[in-house]
C-alpha cells in the first residue's frame, strides 16, 4: 500500500504535468504546493524514485521528475476507489498479460468493408487491420468471468459475395490511453486466457510492443 504523504506528492507531480513527461521541480517547489519543507520535500521524491513511482534526472537548470507507469497505475488505483465511492454503480476492470502472436486472421477480417463500417459505427472509430492478441495472467482470467455483463456491444453478421460472416460483440476499453475494444468473434471459441483487442491505430507500433511485452487492458462500465 502507498504511503499518504507519497500519495500525495505523486498526485501533486501528475497535475504538474508530470505523467505527461519529465517537468522541472525543486524540492523547494514541491515544498510551497505541499505546504512543507524543501527537505522534506527531497525525502518525498528520494521515496517515490525508491519505489520507483517517479524517476528523476538532473538537467544544468535544475532536477526533472517524470511520473512511471508503475505511478500511474497507482494513481489509478486510487482514482478507481473514489469512483467505486461516488459512482458505485460505475466499475473499472483491469485485464493484464502478454503479447502474443496470432493467426492473421484478425488482419483479414478487419480488412473487411463491412465490417470496418460496422465497428466504426459501434465504436467510434475505424478498426487497423489487425488485432492485438494478449494471454491473460491466471488473476486477469478470474477478471475476465466477470465481464458478461459488462456493456458488451453485438454487432451483427452479414452476407457479402455469397458467403456469410458472422457476428461478434465487442467490449470498448483502453490501453495506455488509447481507444480500442476486446472483439469476440461468435463462431470463434478463444482459450479463456486469450483475448483480441482492436484500435483505430496499429497498438504495437503505436506501443512499441514485442511478443511477451506486459500489457494491461482497461474497462469502465456503468
């Protein structure tokens, strides 16, 4: 668990900016916002460099902090629980796991007119060719069962050039803030620990992502 005077000094980076890359912060700086001394202050950043929330990197104008992913999530975590306290109706799932290489056959079958009409439609954007495909770590598999009822959205089959293609639902989420969506195609039976994720963008350029990378995939529903 984080400590609250981390806590709150990491908040007090990220709306400094510092989620968004490195920003130029003294101890003394950080002090006057927190309303404590600068060596306190410095006791506080040498603690989230140690639990590696922040890392720090001094520059001729001064120390520059930048807010880790690892900070990130905590700070997620925390936003999740003040959502789960004044929107309990609102819940945030997180699915984690690891790249993997698939067949191509989401490549052909986001290649489809018709489908990519249709999910852009759903969706809110027009699906890359492809999918990114994540095996799931045995807790995110637990997660996953719980998702039936998650806002899934169907999205129907269609016959194009006398063949038929069938349905699938989608679920919108994110990953590393970008838009994108878990496709469950209906006449597809996944190992429950698979799990197929479009974007408006190819994710593993955009991520610069490799087989076995660590991913975490985000879900909010009312």
């Amino acid at each position: 668990m984080v400590e609250a005077e981390d806590l709150q000094s990491l908040k007090t980076i990220a709306l400094l900016g510092g989620c968004r890359g490195p920003i130029w912060l003294s101890s003394q700086s950080l002090g006057n916002v927190l309303g404590i001394s600068p060596q306190t202050a410095s006791r506080r950043l040498i603690a989230l460099e140690r639990q590696q929330f922040v890392v720090r990197s001094m520059k001729p104008d001064g120390q520059y902090v930048a807010v880790t992913r690892v900070g990130e999530q905590a700070l997620k975590r925390e936003y999740a629980d003040y959502v789960r306290i004044f929107n309990p109706e609102r819940r945030q799932y997180t699915l984690a796991g690891t790249v993997i290489s698939g067949l191509g056959e989401g490549r052909y079958y986001m290649s489809i007119p018709h489908y990519k009409e249709q999910f852009g439609a759903y969706l809110g954007f027009e699906p890359f060719p492809g999918t990114l495909n994540i095996r799931l770590d045995a807790a995110s598999v637990q997660v996953r069962k719980q998702l039936d009822h998650a806002g899934w959205i169907d999205v129907p089959g269609f016959t194009a050039d006398e063949r038929t293609f069938g349905a699938a639902r989608v679920l919108p989420c994110r990953i590393r803030g970008h838009k994108c969506a878990i496709v469950v195609p209906s006449r597809t039976h996944y190992p429950e620990d698979i799990v197929e994720v479009i974007a408006g963008c190819e994710l593993r350029k955009a991520l610069n992502l490799n087989d076995s990378d660590t991913i975490e995939v985000e879900i909010t529903h009312d």
